[in-house]
C-alpha cells in the first residue's frame, strides 16, 4: 500500500502514513490530539482542518458549506490521505467556534422596518401668535390654528383634563410649546403639551409579552432606530407555567386583577431599564404596541379569558380597543396609546400575526411554513394566495421551565451537547464564560438528540442503564435517580450550584410530548391544507426561541420536519419585529388587520387527527420512520 | 349477460410468520397472511387463526360458575388443565403464571419453571406463558421458564413499554418469541414493536398483543385498532405486520353482563347462555379485523369459534 507524507501546521511535524488512513490519525501520530466531543462520526464539525494541498477523499460533511469546502476545510474524522498533504490546524478556540457556526445556528435575520416610516405618533413645535385685541380667538383655537398652519395638522383631540391645563401651559414659555399627537385614530389625539421645544427624540415601546418571557424594544420614532432591547421572565409564572393555568388562575377571586397587574409590573421593569440605560425618561415613551397570544393580550387588558379554556374555545375578542397607559397602569406617558395586535382565534395570537408581518410570508410566491416555537407552537402555512393556520401547546419545556434542572437562555444555561459515542462522555457548551448552573431548551433538544443518536436512550425516551454502565463501568452517567433513572451532564463538582445536572425520563417525557404536539400540528395542517410537507419551500422559524434551535438535532429528534436545511430561515423574535413595524409605520398597522381577516384558523381538536399525529409522534424521532429518512440513517449505523 | 371481473386489492406487505412450539413437538405457525382477514380472492391466507386456551397456574378465584363447572377438576392442576384444553381441540395453550403475583402466592422462579415443565409434559401443544403482569415478579418468572424451556419456542410475556429488555433479551437468548402488549393505539403498538426489534428481536419472535375491549367495553375501538394495524402492515409497514393475540375470553369474562347471575333485568336472559355468547361475540367480532391467536376460556365458546374458522377458511357462508 502507498505511503504518504503529511505535513501538518503550524509547528511542522510530518508523520509518513498509509494511504486511506483517517487525518484524525495522521494527526494523532503527529502529536496532535483533536477534539472530537461526537466521538469521530462526522456529527459535531468540532474537528475541522484545513488541506492545503494534496488529496484526500471524504471531503463533504453536511457541517462544511460549499466555500468552506472549496478552500479546502474537512472534517479529520471523516477525511482520508489518499497522497501527500500539507494540513494547517487551526487554533483549537477556531475549531471550537465551529460549533457555534454550524449551518443550522445561522444568526438569526435582522430587525428590520419593511414599511416607509409613518409613525402614529407625531410632534410639532409651534411658536403661536399671542392673543390679542385684533386676534382674540380663544386657547385652543390658537392652537387648532397653530397645528394646521404649521404642522398641517387637522382634528385636535383633547380632554377636559388637558383643556383645564391649557391656559397656563400656553402661556408659561410666551406661547411656545411641543405638542405630541396621537394620529392612530380618525383624528389627532393630543397625548402631550409641555411649553417650550422638547430637547430628546419622540420614543416608542414594542413589546412582546411571551406566556414565559416578555421582551421590549425601545425605539426613536423620529428616525425608526431601535434603540434598545430588554427582556424578564413574565412575572405571571408565579400563578402557572402555561396559557391554561393561567386562565385557571384568573378564575379565582381577583385572579384577573392579579395577572394583569403582574404583567404591567413586568413590562414596567424593563421601560425602566431601558429608560435608565438611554438617559430617557419613562414619560418619553408616547406610544406602544403589544403583540402577544390571545390569552396574553386578554390578561393584559383585564379582560377575563376563561372562555378560551372551556369547549368550543372562543375569546372575548380578537381585536382590542386601543386604550392608554393610564388604563393599564403602564409606566410610560399616561397619555400613550397603547395597542394590541389583534389574533385570528382563541390560540392563535397577535404574535403570530405580527409575526407573519414580519416574515413577509403573505406577499411571496413562495409556499412557506412559518413556525413560532414556544410554550406554545403556532404554525402558519401559505403564501401570497392564502395562508392556514393552527395551533398546539407545547408546555413550557423548551423555554426552561418545568424541567427539574431547566432554565432560561442566559449565562450559565447549557446551550449544546455533543454526546461521544465512543465513551457516551458529554462535551458542553455553556452561554458566558460561567460553571453550567442548567439547561435551556435548545440545549435540551441538544442533548435528547445526542443521547438517542448514541443509544443512551431507546426511541421510546427511556434512559438504557445497562449500556451506559458497559461503556462507563467506572463512573457511569446514567443511575437510577429519585424520579426513575436520569443521566448526568454535569458532575456536581464542575457545575455552578453545587448538585449534579441531570436529565431524567421524566423531563425527556416531558420533552418528547412538546416535539410531539409541534410536529402533530405541523403534520396535521399539512393534511388539512392538503399540501404534501415536501413541497414546502421554505420553513420560517420565529419566535424568541426559535433562533437558538439548532436544526440538524431538532429534525433528530422528530421537532422539524426532515426537510433539506437549508430550507430553515430563523427570523428571531418575530413577534416583537412586527410590533415594532406597527409601532413605526401606520401602513404596517393597517396591513396586520388585513392579515388577519385572511387568515384561515384549523381547529385541531375539531377531529381527532391531532390526537392520532400526536400518538404516532410520541416516539423518537417517530413512529413512521419513513418520514425522517435522514436520521433513519444516522440511527442505523 | 356480460362477464365482470371482481377487482382484486393488490397489496404491497404480508403478514409476518411467527412459529411457536418446540422440535419434534406440535408447532403452530400464524400469519403470513397477504390479505385482510378470509378474503381468499384477494390474496393468500396460509395459516389459520388459532385457539388458545386460557390455562391458570391455580385454580381461578374469581371466575364463573359455568366456566369453572365446564373444566371442572382439571383447574386443580394447570398440567391436567392444559391436557383437557387440548383434548377439547386447543391449538395452543396460553398459560397465565397468576400464582407469581405478589398477593396471590408470589410463587418463585423456580415454582414457575416447573409448572411450564408439567405443562409441557401433558400436551406438546405450543405454550404462551405469560407472568402476573407485575414487571418485576415477570421478569423473575420469565427468565426462570424460558431457560427451562430453552429450545421450545415458546411465546413470552407480557412485553409493554415500561419493561421490554429483559424479557425480550431472555427470548432471545432461549429461542423464544414474546408477546407485546400496547394500550389500544396503533402507533402505541408500532413503537413497541420498533422498541423490541431494537434490542434485537427478530421480527419473527414478536406477536403483538394490542389489547382487546369485550363486547360493550370497548370492542369497537380494539376492532378498529387490529383493522389499521393489519392494513398498514399490508400496506407494507413491516413494523405493524405481526400476528396479533386477542383476549376475548380474559375480557368477555371479567364484565358483570358474563357473570352476573342476580339483579340484573329479567330481559338479560339465563347468565350461562349470556356468558356465553358474551365471549363468542367478542371473539368472532375480532376474529374478523385481523386476530391470529384467539385466546378463549369456555370449551363451549371454542367449538363454536373453531366452527366459524373452520368455514371461513373452507370459503363457506357463516354457520347457519
């Protein structure tokens, strides 16, 4: 057999080897030991180098995008010396940094304003005549005048309270004053009037109120900049972890009160924060849109939701007065229109809606399916001729909660696992540079696809102790714990709270219920619509959680459907996005309620097809393995 | 008049073959079946469903009157139990090891080997012996009677999904098949059977058991569920296309309408005439969405049952 010469750099060493034999080998020979946290199966791409010259075989791996192949990047577990190579290996925070570049963690899309900028709100400083004998027409007259003439504004609103003011408040700067307006409805809705030329810029708050987490941006609406973002647990998973135990909750004596104030008081921290950290003042912010699920939106503006739980699940309301910050108790301007994003039903909410506005999904040829992954899963399918949508709670798993060792994405969260499969020893990637204290649910869908692809668990989600304690005799990662057997990811000694991170059949229960409901709602719509799941063009993944779902191990586990990954776009947190465009652009607003009018709703317990979908989905990745041929594949070897 | 051709459904999968019973002994094989249920036009049906008796390690404490008084002594010992089961024409014995509950004798490993032994000393019908369907006290006695009848392929069980390995590793190593039971769900079936397959099964060592419902309780859902099962194995869907085992005789028995016998509505009719019919019904029902291995109590209910195979099979009308 030939015998090649392979140089490797930096450093020089040069190792003479068999043809056909792995470069991780080579490496290995040389003195260069590669990580390999899959255990050399081609899973991970944490073993990248790069040939420089030479030929090797085995050069494509669905971790190398085409120009990384072209510059001559392989994986060492997989590439094989077929002459002489000179190999470059890169620092070894590169190749780590692989991991996070994999193609299905693309960052996610930017926030962007689809729409010319016409925002609701508007400011005029005027410099008004002073009465006097020959013009003696009264304040507010003056200040119609004012407005027309050289603001070119028509249909002043204002209140009693404000007319009581407006004398003084004319007067107190000789006539110069900044009037901010409301323009959302027929007229112009005086929302401020302060004497002389206000210095800051008009601000705005979109906010988007998750059943587990809420998120606000805070934007200048003179030039659409967004200004900033801040995001908190909803204060209201004190009285539940879902949209249902919320609704039980409201039920109770003064429940609505209580989640509807805890929803303000949420939103209220984060205008703080954010008006602390831009020098603002919490009264600046003069408008708001929220987008939330219908429950959400109900909670917030103290409407009851309880008829959303019970048969035949009909809401108060799908679309809402707009009402003011004084109505709510929301700490910015009293004065500030406050609007909700309307919903199509009962479950499927102003998020998606905004979130669809965001996607563009109704203006493209394209047939695309739009997914929010969440406490709950909505999922949307259409294009610019129709669009469907349903809708299935998923449980709070994947956004940290409810997990015996869950937490949310934040420093000290484990955000992905590669299993080995060689010693079933776990290499984690934690967000920040801190001791593992959890796991968030992208490092939950993490590590259930690494434990089934290496046989830690059966495809029925049950931990296999016997094959663990074969391969680690020593100090095997799966036990028997207090709640059935759990495997640990992180030894006690390593991670931030002192206890041993684990996972048990209990949480992967949980788990494989929320990819089950997901993947039944998106196989049911599929079958409702008629629209074979392989003729989707493109599937469009928003929400706050969506962006960190690692694609390739969400279709390992039976979450996405096996579709080509580069059919999988991650929008980001779509929901805000949209209500940021609403909040920027009244042409965004009037389009959002158009949208909803056109959007057909599937019930999906109006039958039991979900029911069935849902059972045949309680399996990993499912029981009709036809429909994941790609990790039939992987499984198989 | 002019000549029609009757449509033929062609179909892509068949029915996997599983062989029960020991060398030089009888042996059973069911299924293979390349069509739906007696529909002889439209494919093959090598093998005929099958009757298996219902045979306790201790006499049953809580059965019918008319069921006990019709075997008689014979449920003092499973061994004279089985041997009248199958001089009453049983193709198979299904030989429940109640004595192993915990609450009802808790009778060892050991205990159960030996009663599977004088069993097999009595008939050389093939066995289904299945333990009290308590994961631990099953795993104990399984393991004991399949390496006692290592070589004699029996079918063990009950396989569910909280505890598979260590019966199905077990009938692996001894030769045998297992028989998985699921609650009433197709794909709950399914994903059972893929689980097994997984440790390593063989496909041909596998009779599911996907729960019957009586007559009344249930049996439309159990009939709907053999119904989807058999038509996505003919379908081609090798993980659904195991012979089934029905418990008509287990389910039809436990209900008030087979054993009550005082209080009910005149209208109800003579209790062992009910009973009877209860069972049969059950049976014959199921029989026809797809089930294998019929697993009956009455002699009486296995005449009849037997009766309507034997014509179904022989392409005749139903038993006037």
């Amino acid at each position: 057999m030939k015998t090649c010469r392979v140089s490797f750099q930096p450093g020089g060493a040069v190792v003479s080897v068999s043809e056909g034999t792995l470069l991780l080998d080579a490496a290995a020979r040389a003195g260069i030991l590669l990580d390999m946290p899959c255990g050399g199966q081609g899973r991970c791409g944490r073993c990248r180098v790069k040939v420089e010259s030479g030929e090797v075989t085995g050069r494509e791996n669905i971790h190398l995008s085409q120009e990384d192949m072209a510059q001559g990047w392989v994986l060492s577990c997989t590439a094989r010396v077929v002459g002489d190579l000179a190999i470059t290996v890169p620092p070894k925070v590169e190749r780590d940094r692989a991991i996070v570049e994999l193609p299905s963690a693309r960052a996610a899309a930017q926030i962007a304003l689809h729409w010319p900028r016409y925002p609701a709100l508007r400011r005029a400083y005027l410099e008004l005549t002073p009465p006097s004998l020959e013009d003696n027409a009264p304040d507010l007259e003056r200040l119609r005048r004012g407005l027309r003439q050289e603001a070119n504004l028509e249909g002043l609103e204002l209140d009693v309270y404000q007319m009581r003011e407006l004398g003084a408040t004319l007067r107190q700067d000789n006539w110069r004053v900044s009037a901010t307006l409301d323009a959302s409805g027929p007229g112009n809705r005086l929302v401020d009037l302060r004497p002389g030329r206000i210095k800051g810029p008009l601000l705005g708050l979109a906010v988007d109120i998750g059943t587990t987490n809420v998120v606000a941006y805070l934007v200048n609406l003179d030039n659409g900049r967004l200004l900033g973002k801040a995001s908190r647990m909803n204060r209201q998973v004190s009285c539940g972890e879902d949209v249902i135990s919320r609704i039980v909750f409201s039920q109770r004596e003064g429940g609505v009160d209580t989640l509807q104030n805890l929803a303000v008081d949420t939103i209220n921290v984060l205008v703080k924060e954010l008006a602390q950290a831009h020098g603002a003042s919490p009264e600046d912010i003069g408008d708001m849109v929220m987008a939330g699920n219908t429950t959400m939106a109900h909670l917030f503006l103290g409407i009851p939701p309880r008829y959303i739980r019970e048969e035949p699940y009909v809401p108060t309301a799908t679309h809402f007065p707009v009402c003011t910050a004084r109505d709510l108790g929301l700490a910015i301007h009293p004065r500030a229109s406050v609007y909700c994003v309307p919903s199509v039903a009962a479950y499927v909410g102003g998020d998606i809606t905004a979130g669809v506005l965001a996607s563009k999904l109704y203006e493209s040829d394209t047939l695309s399916l739009f997914l929010d992954v969440g406490t709950n899963g909505e999922i949307v399918l259409g294009n610019k001729d129709f669009m469907m949508t349903d809708a299935c709670s998923a449980g709070p798993a994947l956004e940290g909660a409810g997990m015996r060792c869950g937490m949310r994405a934040m420093p000290g969260a484990i955000e992905d696992v590669r299993i080995s499969s060689l010693t079933l020893e776990p290499t984690i990637k934690v967000i920040g540079d801190v001791p593992a204290q959890g796991i968030c649910g992208s490092g939950l869908i993490s590590a259930v696809a690494e434990m089934l692809v290496t046989g830690v668990i059966s495809k029925g989600g049950k931990i296999d102790l016997d094959y663990v304690l074969s391969r680690q005799p020593e100090r095997p990662r799966a036990r028997p714990g207090e709640s059935g057997p759990e495997y640990v990811l992180v030894w006690a000694g390593e991670a931030g709270g002192g206890t041993d991170i684990t996972l048990s059949e209990v949480d992967l229960e949980n788990l494989v219920r929320v990819k089950a409901a997901i993947y039944a709602g998106i196989m049911v719509m599929a079958e409702k619509s008629g629209i074979p799941l392989d003729t989707v063009e493109r599937v469009l993944i928003g929400g706050a959680f969506g962006q960190h779902i690692n694609v390739e191990q969400a279709i390992q586990i039976g979450l996405l459907p096996d579709l080509p990954w580069d059919k999988f776009h991650f929008l980001g947190n779509t929901s805000a996005w949209g209500a940021y465009n609403i909040l920027l652009s009244k042409h965004a607003r009037s389009k959002v309620e158009e949208l909803v009018a056109g959007m057909t709703y599937v019930e999906l317990i109006a039958d039991n097809s979900f029911m069935n979908e849902f059972t045949a989905s309680l399996f990993l990745p499912h029981t009709d393995a036809d429909r994941f041929p790609s990790v039939a594949h992987l499984l198989s070897r | 008049m002019p000549k029609v051709e009757a449509p033929v459904e062609k179909w892509r999968g068949r029915v996997q073959e599983v062989r029960l019973g020991g060398d030089g002994r009888k042996q059973v094989t069911v299924g293979g079946e390349s069509t739906l249920p007696f529909l002889h036009f439209d494919g093959e049906i090598p093998h005929r469903p099958v009757i298996a008796a219902e045979v306790l390690d201790m006499p049953p404490a809580d059965w019918a009157e008319n069921v006990v008084s019709a075997w008689g002594d014979a449920l003092k010992s499973p061994a004279a139990w089985a041997k009248k089961a199958a001089q009453l024409g049983a193709d198979l014995i299904f030989l429940r090891l109640a004595s192993a509950h915990p609450e009802q004798g808790n009778t060892s490993g050991a205990q159960a080997a030996k009663t599977v032994s004088q069993v097999m000393e009595a008939t050389d019908l093939p066995l289904i012996v299945v333990g009290p369907d308590v994961a631990e006290k099953d795993n104990e006695v399984i393991v004991a009677v399949a390496e006692a009848a290592r070589g004699q392929r029996l079918a063990l069980g009950t396989v569910t999904d909280k505890n598979y390995r260590t019966i199905v590793a077990t009938a692996m190593a001894g030769g045998h098949a297992v028989v998985a039971q699921a609650p009433m769900d197709m794909n709950l079936s399914k994903q059972l059977n893929i689980l097994c397959c997984d440790v390593g099964l063989p496909k041909d060592s596998l009779v599911m058991d996907p729960t019957t419902g009586a007559l009344g309780y249930g049996m439309e859902y159990a009939l709907s569920v053999f119904e989807r099962l058999r038509l996505a194995a003919l379908q081609g869907d090798a993980m659904t296309a195991m012979p089934i085992l029905c418990h008509a005789g287990y389910e039809s028995w436990r209900q008030k309408e087979a054993k009550a016998v005082e209080g009910v509505p005149v209208s109800w009719g003579d209790q062992k005439v009910r009973s009877l019919l209860w069972e049969q019904m059950t049976a014959l029902t199921l029989l026809q969405s797809g089930a294998e291995i019929m697993v009956l109590r009455h002699p009486r209910s296995m005449d009849v049952v037997r009766g309507v195979i034997d014509r179904l099979m022989a392409r005749q009308g139903p038993v006037s």
